[in-house]
C-alpha cells in the first residue's frame, strides 16, 4: 500500500494521532502514517477533493469534492460509511461537530449544511451572497461560523437555524478562518490581511503583499500560521488585546501549495504540496522537509508553435513534443509565445523566458495568463495577475522586455485574458469582464456580475468579439458590449475554451473531463465527448494538423478532430 500517492496538488491535509489524512486535485483521499510517511489507505471522489478532517475520537474522516458531495470513512480502512449529496454545487469544506454526531458543510451554491452520519441533511442555513469556502464549528458546538468570497464572516445559531452575526470584512474574500482559545474569530483575507473578531468588533492587522490562502492556530503554543501566496508563512502571537506580534516569517518552498495546512505535533505544521505527498516545517529550527516530494504530473496549459506542441503544469517543467524542452523549477499556469519568444509564469509569481530559463520578472502574487497584442504594430503582452492587475510589457529588439504599465482591473483574480486588433478582454474570477483599448490602455468598457459564478476563461470570436465561460456552465458571447448567454452541456465547472484561426468553432472544456463544440455562425453545439475522467485545463489550436489539442490534469494531451 506505500505506493499509493497524489499525482495533481494536495488541497488540504489534516492530523489525528498517528495519522495524516491529505485530499487532492487527483479525486483522492489519502491516509498516511505519520511516523514513518508510508500510504496506508485510500479513497476516491468523482471529482476533485478540496479538503479533508477527521472526527476528534480519529474513527472517522470525512472529506468535501467537486463532485458536490462530501463523503465519511472508516480509519484506518477508509472504507466508505456515507455519502452526504444534497448540495447543488462543488463542497469546498466538511469538519465534524466537537461531539463528533455531525458534519457540517459549506459549498459553492451558497449554502451550509448540517448532516447526521448515516448522510441525512439535517439544516440548511442560507445567507452568504457569494461562494461559501470556510467553515468551522464553535468550540461549544452551538453554532457555526463561515466565511465567503463576498466578503463576510456569519456566525450561525444552530439551534434556532438563523444568523447570529454577520460581519464584513470590506467586501473582500476570505478564504480561511479560526478560533483561538479565547473564542475570538481569527480570518485571513485576499489583500492579505488578517482580521480578529473580539466581541463584535473587528480588528486589521497587514500581514502579506498578496491573498492569506490558510491560516492555522496552535492552541497550546498559542500561535497562528498564515500562509499567502506571496510566498512566505509567517508566525504570529496574540495578545488578549488582539495586538499581533509576528514571531518569524520564512520563504514558502517552491514545491508548497500555500493552502492546506495542520499542526502536528506542537512544533511542525504539515503543508499541502504540488507533489506526491505533504511536506512538514519545522518552525522551531526553521527547518523545512520536502524529500522525496515528487512533482505532480498535470498539464496547465498546452500551446503550438510550427508544428511542435508544448505543455507546462504543476512540475515547472516545459515539454516540446513529450520531451523535456526547459526546466522553470516552478508551477507554471500559461505558456505564450511572442513571435518566437515563449513565455511562462505561474504560482511564484514569476515570469519566464522559456527558452533560457531566465526569470524576466518577480510579482507578488501568481500569474495566471497572459496575452499578445500590438500598439501601432509594436508588440506588447499583458500579463493576468492573481491579485487583479494587467501587467503589461512591451518587447524590445534585443528579446528583452520592458515594462510598460500595471493596472489594477480587479480587486480579485484575472483569470483569463485575450486580445484582437483593438481591445484586451479579460474575466475575473469575481465574476466581472472589462475590455482596455490596446493603443493607450484605457478602460473601454466593464460590467460587473457579467456571470452568476466564477469566470475562467476567455477567447476571441467572430471578427471583432469575445467568449467567455465561467463555474456557471454557461457560454457568453460578447459583441460589441451585447452579450447572449448559452447553456453548456457540461455537468461541471467550464475551466477553458479556445476558438479557430477564424474565430467560427469554439471548444470548450470542464472540470469532469468534458469537451463540448461549438458552432459559432449557427449557435450550436455539435459535438460532446469525455476523453478523461480529469479535468480539462487548457486547449490550443493547431493549424496544421487543424484541430484541437485539450491538455488535462491526468497529464494528457487529447486532439479534437475540427
């Protein structure tokens, strides 16, 4: 059984004992020894798993998929004991109630549910304008606390099943919540802020450059982690009077995902990863352990360039017709090439030239796409940040680059952005589009709630319009500021789309391994088909063979006939 490992990101981990419990992008849950690291068991959603938690006795783990359920097994055997099925959308979060005789869950669909351990749905509270991506039980178990990417923080009165408080955080999505043990709310948010709720009253304290991701609180140490996607993980103490006072700060290794985190012991946190497996930090010695972490196999994004294909994903690792072509050393989320330039960027921040490895630029958040365009013919690209800014760079003879301008679109995550003769067009993951004029960066137009959920991608389309597909299922067409709306067949989030050289077929790709066509001049979807059970994470064109390449998660590449 010690064979058994993560081939996609570990979204969380969790510590009971003498076990770890990791979940991943990869449809698993995983229990490990936490002594020697050896695999004991495993089990498996439909889907990706966003998070994991054990019951306090240890005989029970339960864990939250994008298959929108969550699911209860045995330890160590991690036989399935029930399926929690009532949410309508992916379940970002499961935790047992301190009694253990529950489990609580929150989901996209705005909704947080109480459910007995035979998969009964007990309550349901509703209240949250935006997705739901935290949750946690109060110490007493009497109520339950959430927060959500619309900026809020509920307390729910269980008993009663109505809100007990609501407090908001400026608008700003917050990922990640705790309790000291004092009772206080502890949140960490996406301008990398920490808030602590004493009483009703909120207190801000500046604690990273870019999105708190997770933070953890050590009752017996009395200590908080953060972990941000500026790439460190800062240790902090809290008085009574809710100062903060930070303890230590270290650099996040390359392999970390900064989302998942747990205490072991009462020295060590162990950290979610890219990779195999967890990784551990000794916060102590300062001391981080990452042997024997193999980087995951998944294709971020695949591109094609004279008749080669090129992909990069969760290795850093850039491959040109299956071969190692480069080595980033990195996550990366998007490849672009410029002419004969090719570009990379991703979870670090930083901006690569492919071909000689060189880091050409440090942000402080994740890059997550980019795009060419041309002001009176010259070429420029504009790079999407996770934090919302277009960041935009013009290329000089000497393949050099130079930059030209940052601007703050959003206040979250562009993730997509594309280019036609006139206008960027990009999507955020707040659900907004904006369209910037290329020849003098100004905004030309932005529409706010332009989807009902998280947009993901963008293309262009027709002569002078854009696409646009986002967790709603939905396809968007944008001409000229109108837009139409049409349903997907996909059962899943739409993670990407791509259109011809002509812009007259769009493909469009899920999350549950959906392809789908599009006919763009007679408004309809001809073919479906679902070539893996992985998501689907980017796809290209290709000219010359004229068809379509979808990368996916499972490490794949699979051509679409045209």
């Amino acid at each position: 059984m010690s064979k058994i490992k993560h081939t996609a990101p570990i979204s969380s981990v969790a510590v009971n004992g003498t076990y770890v419990a990791t979940s991943g992008y990869d449809n698993r849950v995983i229990l490990w020894d936490t002594v020697t690291r050896k695999s004991l068991a495993q089990g498996t959603h439909d889907h990706l798993v966003n998070h994991c938690a054990f019951s306090s006795d240890g005989r029970w783990l339960v864990s939250a998929g994008s298959d929108y359920s969550a699911r209860i097994w045995e330890v160590p055997t991690l036989r399935l004991q029930a399926v929690l099925t009532e949410h309508g959308d992916d379940v970002d979060m499961a935790v047992f109630a301190p009694d253990n005789g529950s489990v609580a869950t929150c989901a996209l669909d705005r909704a947080v549910r109480i459910f007995d351990l035979s998969g009964h749905c007990l309550k349901a509270f509703w209240g949250h304008t935006g997705n739901i991506i935290s949750l946690l039980w109060s110490v007493d178990g009497k109520s339950l606390i959430s927060s959500s990417v619309d900026g809020t923080i509920i307390e729910w009165d269980i008993e009663q099943g109505i809100q007990r408080s609501c407090y908001d955080l400026n608008g700003v999505r917050t990922d990640t919540i705790a309790v000291d043990y004092l009772g206080r709310i502890i949140a960490g948010d996406d301008r990398g802020r920490i808030a602590i709720i004493t009483e009703g009253e909120l207190q801000y304290h500046s604690a990273h450059q870019a999105g708190i991701k997770k933070i953890v609180y050590c009752e017996e140490r009395q200590l908080l982690a953060s972990l941000s996607y500026d790439r460190t993980l800062a240790l902090w103490d809290i008085s009574e009077t809710g100062m903060m006072t930070e303890r230590q700060r270290t650099l996040i290794p390359e392999i970390i995902w900064p989302r998942a985190a747990a205490i072991l012991g009462d020295d060590k946190l162990i950290v979610g990863t890219f990779g195999s497996t967890y990784a551990i930090y000794n916060w102590c010695e300062d001391r981080w352990s990452t042997d024997g972490i193999e980087a995951g196999n998944g294709i971020n994004a695949v591109a094609i360039h004279q008749g080669s294909v090129y992909t990069v994903g969760d290795s850093g690792t850039v491959f040109k017709d299956g071969k190692a072509f480069s080595h980033l050393g990195s996550l990366c989320n998007f490849l672009l090439f410029a002419g004969e330039r090719l570009y990379a960027g991703g979870q670090l921040g930083q901006l690569f030239d492919v071909n000689s490895g060189k880091i050409l630029y440090q942000h402080h958040s994740p890059l997550n796409c980019a795009a060419v365009f041309y002001q009176a013919e010259h070429p420029c690209i504009a790079i999407g940040s996770y934090t919302g800014e277009m960041i935009v760079f013009s290329l000089q003879s000497d393949s050099a680059i130079r930059l030209e301008k940052e601007i703050k679109i959003y206040e979250n995550a562009i993730k997509g952005i594309v280019a036609n003769q006139d206008q960027l067009f990009s999507v955020c993951a707040s659900t907004d589009v904006a369209w910037y004029n290329c020849n003098d960066l100004s905004l030309a137009l932005k529409i706010t709630n332009a989807h009902e959920k998280i947009a993901n991608a963008c293309c262009t389309v027709g002569a002078n319009g854009f696409a646009s597909v986002a967790r709603d299922k939905t396809l968007r067409i944008w001409i000229n500021g109108n837009h139409e709306v049409y349903q997907t067949p996909h059962s899943y989030s739409v993670k990407c789309i791509c259109a011809d050289m002509n812009g007259q077929t769009l493909i469009t790709g899920s999350y549950g391994g959906t392809l789908a066509v599009f006919d763009f001049p007679t408004r309809a979807w001809t073919v479906f088909e679902r070539p893996t059970t992985a998501g689907i994470s980017s796809i290209s064109y290709d000219p010359v063979q004229n068809c379509f390449l979808a990368a996916s998660y499972d490490g794949e590449v699979y051509p679409v006939p045209h």
